[in-house]
C-alpha cells in the first residue's frame, strides 16, 4: 500500500503543479481549519455532510504546520473510508506501528521532498541531516522517504529508523 501512497502524492503534485499541501488542499476542496483548543493533537482530517476538512493545532510552526497538513492530506486521500467512519485524529504523529499512519507519512515525504533536489544535495556530499535541514524538512521525513526508495532497490544508509513519536505528543 505504500506504493499507492507514492503514486497518491505524485498524482498530486502533478496536478496541482505544487508541493505545497495547502495549495493541494484547496485545489482539491478541501477544507482547512486552525484550532487553538488541541492540546495534544496537532492535526485530524474529518469529512462531515461530504465535505472533507483538514484541521491544524494553531500552535504548530509554520514547518510543522506544512508536515502535519501534508501527513492528513495523505489521509485525505488514501483513507477517506475511514474517515467516513468518524475524526481520524492525530495524537501521536508519525506513529510508525500502524499502517495507515505509515501510509500518510510515506504520502508526506513523497509529497514535500522534491527527488530531483533531494539527489543532489545527497549525492553533492550532504549527509542526511544537513540534506534535511537544506530542504526544509524534519530529518525524519527524510529517512522515511529514503527508506521506502532503498524497499525498491535503492542503496541509502540510513542513520536510524525514526522513533514512533519523532514529532512529540
């Protein structure tokens, strides 16, 4: 299923001619709310009366903000039968121990990592946390996106696999 979220998120920038996850969102009518009342959560994506909504803790930063949003878009369009069922809330973000977590993260990396840019920097010398840093993501984001290229034959080392709580509670 991972491969599916791949293809998701280049369909996505393909046709939305961005990387932008807010851009994507509102070109594909999708609801964007901030709240200040989520103490723990940072994001949840919900689809009431059919109308999907993506909905941001208003305290992120504008990087975390841009993660998160990517990460519920994933969900968005990977797991709208779930959300069908009810708030897919995001209390422990990136938690690797399930599969639809895992899908969105793989959907975000692939999302905001250009590969082109990526490849260069890495092949250019960069280790993989100045690689990170230069593309403005979290490192972790990073390593996810190159451990699903080293799953299809790539060859990247990979300094750790990312803890399951890498963007706190």
């Amino acid at each position: 299923m991972t491969d599916e979220a791949i293809k998701a998120a280049r369909r996505a920038v393909k046709l939305c001619r961005s990387r932008d996850p807010f851009r994507i969102a509102r070109d594909m009518g999708i609801e964007l709310l901030m709240r200040d009342d989520f103490v723990h959560q940072k994001g949840a994506f919900c689809i009431v009366l059919e109308q999907p909504f993506i909905i941001l803790s208003s305290k992120l930063d504008e990087a975390e903000s841009q993660l998160v949003c990517a990460h519920e878009l994933g969900h968005a369009l990977l797991h709208r039968d779930i959300a069908l069922k009810g708030v897919m809330c995001e209390y422990d973000l990136f938690n690797m121990a399930t599969r639809v977590e895992y899908e969105a993260n793989v959907f975000a990396s692939e999302l905001l990592i250009d590969p082109q840019e990526m490849r260069e920097l890495l092949e250019g010398g960069s280790d993989i946390y100045s690689a990170a840093k230069e593309l403005g993501v979290n490192v972790n984001l990073l390593i996810i996106k190159l451990a699903e290229l080293n799953r299809r034959g790539g060859h990247y080392r990979l300094p750790y696999t990312p803890y399951r709580d890498f963007m706190g509670g």
